[in-house]
C-alpha cells in the first residue's frame, strides 16, 4: 500500500459532473489499497470570477482582503468533492489550507509555503479516510488567510507529499502527460513516459504550459515523484523523476516554444564600465523581467551595441524606458520588434553528445529561417525568430531530431 497525493485543476472540477467523476477516479485508487490525499483548485471560471467581484467595488483590492476572498474557491470544491466521496461509501474530511496549517509568508497574492503541518492529515488517512485539501491557499503566523498565486494549487500539492514523505505526487491535468512539444503544432508529437526535473523546469521555464515552475522547483528540491495525467482518460501519464543513465539515449527530449516575447535594440552606446547596468536597470526596476541578452562591441571599440527580450506584454513600457535612457547616455538608434518568438530544444542528452545546435542551425536554414538572438545552458539551446516562422520551425526540428520515435534503450 502506498501514499499518494493527487490533485485536480480547475477544468477537472468545473462542474458538478465531473466532480462525480473525480470521486470515482479517486475510489478506485482507495479500492485497490492506496492511502490518498486529494488537492482540488477552485472549479474552473471562478476564481475570474471572484476577482471581478472584487474589481466591481475597487480597482485596487486591499491584498489582505482579497485573498480571503479567492480562496473561498477552493473551498466549495473540497466540500462538494468530499460530498460526492461519501455518497460513495468512501470516508472523507475536507479540509482549508489553514485548518492544515499550511505556513506561509505574510506576502498576501503570491506567499511562500514555510511550513506544514501533516498530525492531523496523519490521523485521518490512520483512520482510513481520503483527505480532502485546498489547494492554493495557506495562512501566516498572524492567522491571516494567504494565497500562493499563479499554479498554486500544484504548488500546494507537491510541497504536502513532500511533507507527507508521499510515494507519489500525481497532478490529473486535461491533458494526459508531457509531449514532446504542443500536438496542436506537430500532430507527431510523442507523449514521453518520463523526463527528468531539470528538463521539466527548462520546458516550463520555456513555455510548455502543462506543469507551473514553483511545483517542479518543489517536487526536485524533496525529491518527489511528480507524475501528469489526464482525469478524463486512463493511461501512464508522464513520470518526472532524477535522470537514470537510460535517459542518455534521449540527445532531445523536446521542443518548447514561446509567443509572447519581444527585442529590443540600442545601437551605439558608449563602451564604458557599467553601461549595461544603465541601461538595463531601469528596465529592471520598472518590474520588467529580461530573458535574453546579446552585447556586441564594434570593431572601433568605442561603442557597444545592445539586445535583449522581454515579454511581449512588457514590450511598449520597455521601449519607452530604453528610449529614455538611451537618449541620455548618447546611443545612436534605439530599435524594437514584438513579433518575434522563441524556439527551444531541451534535453539531458546534450551533456554528452556534442553537434546538437549546429544540426539545429542547419535544420532551420535549410527551410530559410534566420535565427535573430541565441542562448545555451547545459541542457537546452534556444533561438528567437521571425513570428512567422514559428510552426515551421518546430516541425522541422521535431522531424530532424526524430521526436516521434521513442528513444533506443
């Protein structure tokens, strides 16, 4: 018999009917002899919901009051679910993340888990119930209800298995596993019976939607077992797990992509000490994050010229700041283009294996696509193109690095 902790998102509970359905998925693991701990997010639409509630008196919710606002989500969930657990002869006992005593920071929107509690989760699984969790939430040593933010509940999820020493963490998802890249770009995509945490976080980090970074950070931190599957069909899912030495046949795990980015351009700035702080603090200190950078000091030595990316959302304030700044320091031109995307390919594979970005580059000239900005790490090799090219180039790559095909052990 093992512990598991599961949790469910928001299209998995988005309606009463599927929280029926959710509760026989659950009983049939409780049936087979599994102690089970069951996170649940708000059901879907209702924390946007909530918010607009919140917008409809004020444009700017006192953040204390707002989190106890949304967290009320989670809560019709856990009852509703425990509701449907018992009407099934299954034992079941909801909890808040305060009655759990999830500790967090006091910063209210996106607090930090610090601590768990897991006596009374012990107690309830001894006495042979399914425990019935929040996700989401967790409460600061004042008492004040506080939320975690953005993938939240994954993040709540993970960090009780690791509490808990669970077997496995399992995060049922409307998908049914990690691909090797989005199917709705390359129809071929593979779904992959395990990749490694490193892998997981570079593809989340990189734009693959299906797990949130704070949760894969977690689970390779304590070393949980994190498992994605689907709730509305059977399967494996994909297992996230340390890197065994079978993975080295992998030279590719996958390719993640990202739409939302953005360059900007400033030509001819003088090369001196601290240039690049004075440029780019700014940007930083207006709360804009910056990904990738590019220098590159001109053959007479004197100027240097400068490129990087931000979201694209952060694009027309970051223009607005660069244009500032560089006007004061002297540049010669200041340039901007937000119709541009990222292509990445990930995979433990490359620590061994020598020539993947040169078959990459060869890959995206051959279908004529100029590669405007590069970036490497250990693992991962990513490059910024023209917009247009986007569904073109994964393709070629998923072709060229034969994604389809599961790997030779």
């Amino acid at each position: 018999m093992s512990l598991i902790v599961q949790k469910f998102g928001g299209t998995s509970v988005g309606t009463t009917e599927r929280i029926e359905a959710v509760a026989d998925k659950i009983k049939r693991y409780r049936d087979a002899g599994h102690d089970l701990v069951v996170v649940v997010s708000a059901m879907s639409g209702e924390t946007d919901r909530l918010l607009g509630l919140a917008r409809a008196i004020t444009d700017q919710p006192v953040p204390r009051e707002l989190d106890v606002l949304l967290s009320t989500g989670e809560q019709v969930t856990i009852a509703l679910l425990s509701l449907a657990l018992e009407k099934r002869g299954c034992p079941a006992r909801s909890y808040t993340g305060s009655q759990v005593h999830i500790l967090t920071d006091s910063a209210h929107n996106k607090a930090r888990i610090q601590d768990i509690d897991g006596s009374r989760v012990r107690q309830d699984l001894d006495a042979g119930r399914v425990v019935v969790v929040a996700g989401f939430q967790g409460v600061d040593e004042q008492g004040n209800i506080t939320t975690l933010g953005r993938g939240g509940s994954d993040t709540t999820a993970v960090a009780l298995a690791a509490a808990l020493n669970a077997d496995e963490c399992q995060i049922f998802t409307d998908v049914d596993g990690v691909y090797t890249t989005d199917p709705r770009v390359v129809p071929q995509a593979r779904r992959l019976e395990r990749i490694t945490f490193e892998e997981m976080l570079e593809m989340a980090s990189l734009g693959s939607k299906v797990l949130q970074i704070r949760a894969v950070e977690f689970a390779g931190k304590y070393n949980v077992p994190l498992r994605v599957l689907s709730s509305f069909e059977e399967g494996e899912g994909t297992l996230i797990t340390y890197e065994e030495g079978t993975m080295e046949n992998a030279l590719i795990s996958g390719i993640a992509f990202n739409r939302d980015e953005a360059k900007l351009t400033i030509l001819g700035v003088p090369d001196q000490p601290g240039v690049a702080h004075k440029l780019l603090g700014p940007v930083a200190e207006a709360n804009i994050e910056i990904d990738m950078i590019i220098q590159n000091v001109a053959p007479d030595g004197g100027t240097t010229d400068f490129t990087f990316t931000v979201h694209r959302n952060d694009y027309p304030r970051a223009l607005e700041i660069v244009r500032q700044v560089a006007g004061e320091m002297g540049a010669r031109e200041v340039s901007g283009d937000d119709r541009i995307v990222k292509i990445s390919l990930v995979g433990v594979g490359m620590r061994s294996h020598a020539g993947i970005a040169s078959e990459m580059f060869e890959t995206l000239a051959r279908e004529g696509i100029n590669i405007r900005m590069i970036s490497t790490s250990e693992i991962k090799i990513s490059v910024v193109v023209d917009e247009k090219y986007l569904e073109l180039g994964v393709r070629a790559l998923h072709d060229a690095f034969q994604l389809d095909q599961a790997p030779q052990q």
